[in-house]
C-alpha cells in the first residue's frame, strides 16, 4: 500500500482529505495536520508517495515545506493546495509542486489527481485498474469548474486558468455575455484581475490550447458526454467557454 500525507491549515479540509483518501483504499495516510514543521519532519521520516501541501501552514510557510520535501524526495509527489493569485501559484510550482489546486476544489477531483500523478511515476497496469476515485461530487460553481479542468488537463499555473474560471462563472450567471466576449466578458474578466482585455483573451486562448495539446481529445468528449471534437479541432475561446457553462447550467436544472 502506498502512502500518502496531508498538511493542511482548514481543518474541515484536511480531515474531509484524509477519510477520503483512506476510504479509496489505495493510500494509507501517514500524517494529517496543520503544524509545518511537524508535518515536514513526518514526510521525511515516512517518505509518502504523495502529499497535499497547503500554502498557509502554522509554524512554516507551506512553500518552505514544498522545497524541502522535494529537495530530500525527489520521487515524492507534491499538490500544493490554496488561494487563487498568480504569485503564490507560480512560487509553489518553482519550489517544487507538481500540482496547484485553487480553493475551493472537489475532493473526488483531487484525488483524481493523486491516482493520475502517481500512475505516471511508478504505478503498475493492475494498480491503474483498480484506482478508482471518492464518489462526492463537487457542490459549488468553483469546484465544478476546477474538477473540468483536472479532467481535461488544464494546469492552474498558468493565468489563462483563473481567467478561464471566471469567464465562465460569469457566462453561467449572465449567459448572454457570450454574444459579445469582446466587449463585456474579456473587460469583465480583465477588472477583476486588474490586466488588459487583450491579455485575458490572449491566456484563455494559450490555456485551451495547452489542454488540447496534451491529446486528452477523450477525456474531454468524456467531460461532455458526447463527441465534441476530433484530434486537429480547437475551439475558440467563446465556444469552449458556452460549452462549459451550458454544462453547468443544464446540470443545475437537473
């Protein structure tokens, strides 16, 4: 059996991460807490093959801890865990996180994640098999939004991601703001995150294009239950953003 940690400043979260993990029966759970410095001195003594690292942790700062853990086990995969912002994201994956949930996130979305992170490092055929993820289903728009983009593989490193979310979480609260993405969402978008519409259309392009790049064409015909696209096919950015939230409207309905 394999091992995993979780070093978690919320309580709620970290407990909800823990009986999870424990009950997909894959992972036994070797440290879950809050404190930084007693949580690093756990990872390094039982060498996990996994650990959630929040950025915001008592006694060490989460990145401090991500650094030190992939500095001393290399083979340890780390998903770091926070609030959305740019600088905080891009210092948790330069130091050493293979992965950046944005709170708040599904819990059967990350650990989706942990199986897929571990699969691609050392997992065997049969354990792939047998992998199968916690059935909660996420409950807000944010959650349902973070656990698409886990599914089809777009990375939260990079700034398209957040601009991409609130594209849609805009178009599912006002759906006619995609008739007109120029004037109302990518402005929209762009006050929020205090940038130029031009530089949130020119994000969201570069962050379908990076899941489309990575050739997941299944996994994301998966997401919407039909044959949405063939392997040359890119949506553009209106179109990918109205599938989404015609999906999360219509689930909504159901």
């Amino acid at each position: 059996m394999r091992k995993a940690a979780v070093l978690e400043s919320n309580a709620i979260l970290m407990n909800e991460l823990k009986t999870a993990i424990e009950k997909q029966g894959d992972f036994a759970v070797t440290y879950a807490g809050d404190d930084g410095e007693a949580g690093l001195k756990q990872v390094l003594k039982n060498a996990p093959d996994v650990a959630f690292v929040g950025t915001f942790l008592k006694g060490i700062d989460g990145c401090r801890v991500i650094r030190e853990i992939k500095e001393a086990l290399p083979a340890c995969r780390i998903i770091a865990t926070g609030v959305a912002g740019e600088a905080i994201i891009e210092r948790a994956i330069q130091d050493g996180a293979d992965y950046y949930l944005i709170k708040p996130f599904a819990i059967a979305g990350a650990l989706e994640l942990m199986g897929e992170l571990c699969r691609e490092s050392k997992e065997t055929p049969k354990e792939s098999a047998d992998f199968q993820p916690a059935k909660r289903k996420p409950v807000t728009l944010e959650e349902k939004i973070s656990d698409i983009f886990i599914s089809i593989g777009i990375p939260p490193h990079i700034k398209g991601y957040a601009y991409l979310r609130e594209g849609i979480k805009m178009t599912v609260n006002r759906p006619h703001i995609i008739n007109n993405v120029t004037k109302e969402l990518y402005p929209g978008v762009a006050a929020v995150y205090k940038t130029t519409p031009s530089k949130v259309e020119r994000a969201i392009r570069h962050a379908i294009e990076v899941a489309w790049n990575r050739g997941r064409i299944d996994a994301i015909n998966a997401v919407f239950g039909t044959r949405v696209y063939l392997g040359s096919e890119k949506p553009t950015n209106s179109e990918f953003i109205a599938l989404v939230a015609d999906k999360l409207i219509l689930e909504n309905m159901m």
